[in-house]
C-alpha cells in the first residue's frame, strides 16, 4: 500500500463536484486500500477520493476505534472496521439533528461545531461491486455526510457564518503563502 498526498484548501479541486466511478476493480480497490491507509495515518475518519487529488465518487471511513474510546486493554490494538463506499447517495435524512465538532484533512488544524441530520441512509457499491444500503447513525451519520459532501465539492466550513468561513480561508491561504517562501 502507498500513502497518498492529501490537497488542501485552498486547492481549487476540493471545490468540485467528483465523477462516478463506472466499476469497481482491482486498480479501484488498491486505490481504496492507499486511501484507507492514508486516512490511518493522518490520522482521520473519513477520506474522499478527491482529498487525494482524485475527484471521483469514492470515499473511505472507519469510526470504529473513535466509536470504542475508552473499551479495551491498554496496549491492545485499536478495533477497525473500513468502511468502502463508491458512488454513494443519501437516500433520506433524519429529522432529528445532531451537533459534532469536525474537523477535516483537508483543512488542517480547523475545527467547528457543526450540526447535521442524526441518522441517514445510503445507498453506495461496495469494495467487491455489490449495491448495498446502510443506516448510518451518530458519528458515523456525520463523517458519512461529511465525505459525501466532498464529492459535490463542498467543504464542512460551508456550514459557518460567511465571516467565520471567509476568516479560515484567509488564514490558509496566508499560510500556503508562508510555507511555500520557507520551502
């Protein structure tokens, strides 16, 4: 597996909408496995196809060790469950809402309460070309909408006040600026 280069605001390419991926093979899943292992060693929840400068319709997630905090021995190894999802579309959203904080890879050190639908469900292919669904709830609910919406090219700070969002932007912007003089 290779770890992937993960593109940051303000790279244009998190602003679009990804393409649907027409099949799911094996240069498809050694994809998913590079992002997988990226989105670990970030460390992350969740990794849209486009965070890795790929925008088509694939993400990765995996809550389980985030969903466990405070289970388990010390020292044993943190629980994993991958989840694989190409071409996923929310199918319909709770009514009840629910407040998070996110973050996000692609906007490193920026975090914010944010406050999405509790539960969804999703229909998506998953790793082996199977349609499935899911019922997705709580932090799964939220990192699963999270990725989704980067693959219409929208980022979690588009849920902040204009001000607020605009102040983030500002702010990695001018610090691109300053590491690409230092580089």
């Amino acid at each position: 597996m290779t770890k992937l280069d993960i593109i940051t605001l303000p790279d244009p390419l998190l602003r679009q909408s990804s393409a649907p991926i027409e099949r799911v093979d094996d240069e498809l899943r050694r994809l998913m496995d590079d992002m997988l292992e990226t989105m670990y060693d970030a460390p992350g929840l969740g990794l849209a196809g486009v965070q890795v400068a790929v925008p088509r319709r694939l993400l990765v997630m995996d809550v389980a060790e985030s969903e466990a905090e405070g289970e388990g021995e010390v020292g044993e190894e943190p629980k994993k469950n991958p989840i694989f999802m190409v071409n996923p579309v929310i199918l319909e959203r709770s009514g009840e809402m629910r407040t998070h904080e996110e973050g996000c890879l692609s906007i490193p050190e920026v975090f914010a309460e944010i406050e999405r639908p509790n539960s969804c469900r999703v229909r998506y292919i998953d790793r082996e070309g199977e349609i499935r669904e899911m019922v997705c709830e709580g932090l799964l609910s939220t990192v699963v909408q999270h990725e989704i919406d980067h693959l219409e090219g929208k980022l979690f700070i588009d849920y902040l006040s204009r001000l607020k969002r605009d102040m983030v932007v500002k702010k990695l912007v001018k610090s691109k600026k300053s590491d690409s003089v230092v580089a």
